[in-house]
C-alpha cells in the first residue's frame, strides 16, 4: 500500500526520490576511482586518497595505475579487463605503498558504468588471503542440506534463509522482506537480538523502499552501508570533467546513501545494514535486510557468497511457488477445457458455461458470475440485481477499451458498487463484444494489516527553503489498519485463463454467427421461390377465375328470364365466391411482398406516414364520423410506405369494429422507451376476449363471420410481419365491449441495430381484416 494522506506536491516527492545514483559523494571506508580504460587514467577521486596512498586528491588526478601499483599488478589488472565479464576480477588483492615500507593490502573491484568509464572501489582487506572456503562452503552446505528434504513450505525456505545468512555473517537482525503488487512489502521471515523490535508479519509503505531505490536494487544486487554515522567523502571533481555532470554510480559499493536513508537506519536504531535483492522473472521480489545496532563491515568475499547462497535458495523458493502456480493452473486447464467442450454440445453457449459441472464460477474461483449477451443477462451464484448489472456495464463500456478489467477494489474505482459490496467488491470482466460480457464477482474481505509504524506519516518535511528534505518517520511501533470494500486479489493465472474464455468464446460465437449466416441463405433462397411461386400462382389462379366470373355473369345475363328464384341465388353466390377468391388471392400476394430485404431505412416522420393513412382512409372517416387524436410523434428510421400501411390496417380495423351506433374515438400514443419507440393505436370499439389476443395475428384467423364483418382476415397478419421485419413487436390488450388497444415496438436505432439493405420497398395491396 502506497504513500497515503500525505498532500505533498511533486516537489516534496522529488526531494524523497532524488537521483541517487549520481550524488557525488562516497563512503568513508574504501576509495573510488573512476577512470579512462583506454589508459587507466584517473579523472575522479574520492578525497580520502591521503590515507591510501599517501597522496591528497588533487594530486592522484590525471595519474595511472601505473603510478599508484607496481607494473606486475597493472598488468594482472589489464588482463583481468580484457574478459567481458568483470566477476572473473573482481575482487583482486592489490597493495599500496603509501610511503617507505608501509603497505596497505585492498580488495579492488572494477565495474563499467553506463557512460563508459570503469570505477574502481578499493576496500580494506581484512587479511591478505581471501576469505576461507570452509566459511562458505558451511554457509552453502547447511542450507542447501534443509532444501534436499523437499518438504519445506515459502516460510520455511525464508526461515532457513535469514538463519543462515545471520549465522555467518553475525548481523544482530536479518529480515526477508517481500514486495506486494501495489508496492508496500512484508517481512515473511526474522531471526534477531531478543531485545530488539519485533518486524515478523508487519507490513512497510511502498515509500520506505522508493521506486529509485527499487530500481537501482534490479541493476546491483547488494548494498553495504557499514557506518550510518560516518562523514562522507567528497569525490573531486564533483562532476565528471568529461560529461560536465554527475558519475552514473548505480553498480558502486562505496555510493553514499542518501540522507534520508541514514535517518531511516537510525530511527530503527542500527548503525549498519547489508541489503541482497532477490530477484525473480527480472522483477525485484524482496530483500535480505540485514541490521546491526554499532558499525559493521562485512567482506566483499562473504557479501558475494550471502548473494549466491539467496540466489541458491530463493531459486527454490521460486520453484515451490512455480510448482503452486503449475498445480492450480493445471487444475484451471481442466475446467476451462471442459467449459469449451460443454460450449460446443450446447446450441447456445450461455448454457454450457452455467448448466453444468463445472460451471463458470469455476474457473476463476468466483463467488457469482453473470453474462451479458444479446440484451439478456444469465446469472449464476451470488450477483447484484439484473439493474445494477446494466449500469456496471454501462460503465464498463465507457471506462476501458482493454479485453479485460481487473480489480479486487470495485467500490473505489465504481462508487455505485458499495450498493453491493458484500457480493461484488472484487470485479473480473472480459468484454465478447461492445455491449457483451461475462462478469465474475468476489465478495469485500475485511481484513486487518499489521503495519510497522503509521503508514500515513511516512515522512516529514524537515527545513526551509531550498535546504528542505524529507525525514523519515520515526516510530515503527504496531499500527493496525482495517482495510475494506476489497475482495481477495485475481491471481494472474485466473486473469489469463478468463482471456483464454473469452477467445473460445468469440470462435464459438462466430462459428455459429456463420452457421447462422448459411441457414439465412438457405431460407433467403426457399424464400425468393416461395414468393416466385407465390407471384406465379396468384397470376395463374387470376385467370381461370376471371374466366368463372365472366360466363357466370355470361350466363346470368343470358338465361335471366329462364332462371328461377333458386338459380339467381346460385350465380350470386359463385360471383360472391369468385370475388373472395380474388380478394384473397390478392391478400396473400400482399402478405409475400413484406419481407426485411424490402425495407428502405431513412428517417421517417412518422405524422407524415400517419397523415397518408388517414387519407386513405378519409372516406371511412368521414361516413363513421371517427374522432381521431395524437401525440406528439417523432422521427424515427425506418421504412415509410410500410408505416403508413400498418397504421391504415390498424385505424381501418378500428373503424370497422366500432360499437353500433356509438362515434369511433381512436388515440394514436407514443412513448420512448431506452431502445424503443412504444406506439399505440387505442379505440372504443366492440374489443373481444383477451384468450384470442395471439390468434388474431395468424393469416386467415377471423373472429367474426363474414356477415357481420366483411375482410379476409389478413389485414392483422400484414401488421404483424411489417412490425417484425422492423426487428420489433406487436400486441394488443383488449376486453370486450370496452375496446381494444394495439401496442407495437420500433428500435430507437433503426437500420444500425437491424441488417436491411436498404433496397426500396414495393406498394403492398391492403385486405380489408
């Protein structure tokens, strides 16, 4: 957990994150050097040359090596730097004559910087031999013995490491510090003095370890600080005079820690630290932080093999999380193979992930999960209302174009989810489509973290103007922290294996989005002959029955005086017939010609579509004496003729089946719903009983003789197939003897939202319903 309530703007955060791999100051207990490697010339030195060499700074400047060492070290040394790698060098013993017959012995260690130079750290041996094998070898046997058992957890191996280390080493305190995803670290593991403060499971701020300093542990794997309280040593010239600016120093020993640091050991009571950063996929995983309460200084042979030995046993550390991370990604494997296959049995895939074992819910370790596809929501386990979904993804559309959403803290980026925090405080969303996802939820955990001092007074600022710093704080005492309206972290492998959803997903989908795609040619070919036929057979059905029509009337104009009653009734009747069969053979032609391919989108006034309606329909109107009323109607996209069609059979069928004796009174009404335009077309007529509210739709389904109302019972199945090419609904809520209203649905979005191809709809004939 990061730096939090501070208000410090971004010049206090630049004086806590300083560039401190350039400060041109050393420590006190070695010399460095930085020099040209073509010729080994010295172009900065620390000012501590007098106690080495016997020389001031201003004097070793512009000198060799040559001039400092004797020529067979010299030449050991150039040998050395002819290998790319300096390990293979480093350290080399060299000897100082400082003056007569007094020698000093050194480790030398070389490294080149970014910029080119070679830096050349010389510390004091402590013998003139290295440091013994049998020390490292305890140090490596020891531990590496403990591993070989194979049965040790992530806590064990942290225990076997800061035993070991402390055990040669003698630091009064080591630590294994671990960082989070979010910055802040935790000691996983201590062994220390009994009378010093105990750290074991307390959590730091991100801003005890700054990402400057975090950076610089990624490039130089180990850091001694020997005396927190030592003078340090100016190099001369400050800057270096080739570059005119300051030495890059991130791989030195010597480097001086910044102020901030000092204070920081200091306030946890320790004058000397050794700090190994253990490393893992490139990333800086944690830290061996050793302390001690006096000054300490630790050989640079026994801080390598402290380094190797935390490389030797964190490799294994790394391995028993690998092998952690392999069982449950297996275990995922399994499930989402089983998910994919249940997909592909199922005809709508929705199903396959909710329906059986396993389940999505699964796959990630969810407590609820929902998909959102095609407008429907499908929920499984523990989720907010289907409303508070629409909102989510409302806000999901518009906060992240990334396939995937990730947090384990949704009220604080979603302050509308504290609505239901306890079933969703944690969210992991993978997008299908622009308004299609799957959602998984986890429920908040409150949990209480153990801090080491107040993590919201990290630092404080100390001084005026521009001699201001930074101070760290100074209290590491327990401050407890309940943290809410958080779930339990997504586990990469959880992420990775709801991606890998998401693609059989897709493939699914656009595989049946294909099949899909065949059957509608499929139809679109048995359609295009059902209406050829159609044309045909009504053309080829006209004349016969024109021919029956015309030597029926032949025959009645011939025979008139010879027929009797009964025969006049009889040729009434086969014209009667012959002129229903026209008209239904009519209708039909009508009822094939509305078809989706037809439509013409554009923008439609629909007053104006209403408007031609009514004047096909003036004659009616004005016989019946019809009182008809509207809203306000808007402009929506669609096909005009159509509209005017469906609102003459509509008002026309008002009209028809209108109370006796009582004027029609007819409200066309609209509203706007979230995607749909909601029309009505309401009367005062006879209305009928609400069982036959779907049969009226059907072609040819009458609820009355042809007596009482004429019409061939089309008319009502027109409206339905003009409203569905439209990709709306229709409906009608009726009670008898109080009228009747018909309801039908129009997309907001029109054409957008639908596939028409725009070819221009025919005249359709109307049948009287």
């Amino acid at each position: 957990m990061t730096l939090r309530n501070l208000n410090l703007d971004a010049q206090l955060v630049n004086l806590k994150q300083p560039e401190i791999h350039t400060l041109t100051q050393v420590q006190p207990h070695g010399v460095l050097l930085v020099l040209r490697e073509a010729d080994l010339s010295i172009v900065q030195v620390s000012r501590n040359t007098r106690d080495a060499f016997g020389l001031a700074a201003e004097d070793v400047l512009g000198q060799t090596l040559d001039d400092l060492f004797d020529a067979y070290q010299v030449d050991q040394i150039r040998a050395g730097l002819r290998q790319e790698n300096l390990d293979i060098l480093n350290p080399t013993k060299v000897w100082v004559r400082r003056r007569g017959d007094d020698y000093a012995v050194y480790d030398a260690i070389f490294h080149r910087n970014s910029e080119g130079f070679l830096i050349l750290e010389l510390e004091p041996a402590l013998t003139n031999e290295a440091i013994p094998f049998l020390s490292f070898y305890h140090l490596a046997r020891a531990s590496i013995g403990q591993l070989e058992a194979r049965t040790a957890s992530l806590a064990d191996f942290c225990r076997i490491i800061v035993h070991e280390v402390r055990q040669v080493t003698g630091f009064d305190r080591v630590m294994l510090y671990k960082f989070d995803d979010d910055g802040h670290g935790e000691v996983l593991a201590e062994e220390k003095l009994d009378d010093m403060e105990v750290y074991l499971g307390l959590h730091f701020p991100e801003s005890d370890v700054p990402k400057p300093a975090r950076k610089m542990f990624l490039s130089n794997w180990i850091r001694v600080i020997p005396n927190a309280s030592a003078e340090p040593v100016e190099l001369v010239p400050a800057l270096n005079p080739v570059t005119q600016h300051g030495t890059d120093l991130v791989m030195s020993i010597l480097r001086q820690p910044y102020r901030c640091h000092t204070e920081y050991l200091h306030h946890m009571n320790v004058e000397a630290s050794l700090t190994i950063s253990l490393m893992k996929d490139q990333k800086l995983w944690g830290l061996i932080a050793c302390h001690h309460k006096t000054p300490k200084y630790v050989p640079y042979e026994l801080r390598k093999a402290c380094e190797f030995l935390g490389r030797v046993i964190f490799a294994e550390i790394s391995t028993l999380e690998e092998e952690a991370d392999q069982s449950y990604r297996l275990k995922l494997a399994a499930v989402q193979s089983a998910l994919i296959d249940q997909m592909a049995r199922e005809d709508y895939f929705v199903d396959g992930l909710v329906r059986h074992d396993p389940s999505l819910l699964d796959l990630v370790g969810a407590k609820g999960a929902a998909i959102c596809f095609g407008g429907q929501w499908t929920t499984l386990g523990r989720t907010p209302p289907e409303e508070e979904l629409n909102y989510l993804v409302q806000w999901l559309s518009t906060s992240t174009e990334q396939d995937v959403m990730v947090t384990n803290a949704l009220p604080l980026d979603y302050t509308e989810a504290q609505r239901f925090k306890d079933m969703a405080s944690g969210l992991l969303a993978i997008a299908i489509s622009k308004r299609s996802y799957v959602l998984w939820f986890r429920p908040e955990v409150i949990q209480t973290v153990n801090w080491g001092g107040n993590p919201n007074e990290a630092y404080t600022l100390v001084g005026e103007g521009e001699e201001q710093w930074l101070c760290p704080r100074q209290s590491f005492e327990l401050w407890k922290e309940t943290v809410s309206l958080r779930s339990l972290p997504w586990q990469p492998v959880e992420i990775k294996a709801a991606l890998e959803l998401r693609k059989a997903i897709v493939n699914i989908v656009l595989r049946q989005a294909e099949e899909l795609a065949l059957l509608a040619n499929d139809l679109e070919r048995s359609n295009a002959e059902l209406k050829k036929f159609a044309y045909i057979a009504s053309h080829d059905l006209q004349e016969p029955l024109n021919q029956v029509a015309n030597f029926v009337q032949l025959l009645e104009m011939r025979y008139d005086a010879k027929l009797d009653e009964d025969g006049k009734e009889f040729i009434g009747f086969a014209v009667e017939g012959v002129s229903l069969m026209q008209t239904l053979i009519d209708d039909v032609l009508a009822y094939s010609k509305v078809d989706l391919q037809g439509i013409e989108w554009q923008l439609t006034e629909v007053q104006q579509a209403l408007d031609q309606a009514l004047g096909n329909l003036r004659g009616r109107v004005a016989e019946t004496g019809a009182i008809i009323t509207v809203d306000p109607l808007p402009t929506i996209v669609a096909d005009s003729t159509q509209l005017m069609q469906l609102f003459q059979n509509l008002i026309g069928n008002a009209i028809k089946f209108r109370q006796p004796g009582e004027t029609p009174r007819i409200h066309v009404g609209v509203q706007r719903q979230e995607e749909h335009w909601l029309f009505s077309v309401a009367d005062n007529g006879i209305g009928f009983d609400p069982q036959f509210a779907e049969r009226i739709f059907v072609i040819f389904q009458r609820l009355h003789t042809r007596d009482e109302y004429a019409g061939s019972g089309m008319g009502l199945a027109i409206c339905k197939k003009i409203v569905e090419c439209h990709r709306g609904r229709i409906w009608v809520e009726a009670v008898p003897d109080q009228g009747a209203t018909f309801y039908f649905t129009i997309p907001v979005e029109g054409r957008d939202r639908n596939h028409g191809n725009g070819r221009k709809a025919k005249n359709y004939l109307f049948s009287r319903g």
